[in-house]
C-alpha cells in the first residue's frame, strides 16, 4: 500500500455546508447555525475559512445512541 493509498483510507470524508444540508434534508444556513450552536461539529479550512463537516458528525446526528433514526 502507497502512502497515498494508506491516507486516503484513513482519512474522515469532509462534506460542504451544501452538501451536509443535502444529506440532513435542511437549508444550509440551518446546517451553519448548527454549527454555531456546537450542535455540529465543524472544521475551517483554507484562506477563506470555509466549514466542512465530517460524515461521520453529520449522519450521527440522523441517529440516536442505539442506532434509531431521529426526527430533527
């Protein structure tokens, strides 16, 4: 396995503001204000200091501790 290969298999996929909305079925200011709120965690990343969500985050927020789908 290359190192290319090893980081990408080890590294959480980052989703777009658009993009966790999308998957959360919410509009994205809905999915920043979350983030505001700490209700989601987020990360900023470039000059512009864009967010971006891990899937991991934005899927647990679909489910409750053993797995149920929420209502949000």
């Amino acid at each position: 396995m290359t190192r290319q290969q090893f980081v990408h298999q080890n590294t959480p996929e980052l989703l777009t503001t658009a993009q966790a909305a999308q998957l959360l079925n919410v509009h994205p200011n809905t999915v920043r204000n979350w983030a505001d709120a700490a209700l989601l965690p987020s990360y900023r990343i470039g000059p512009r200091r864009d967010r971006r969500f891990r899937r991991d985050d934005v899927e647990a927020l679909l489910t409750d501790d053993k797995g149920i789908p929420k209502k949000l």
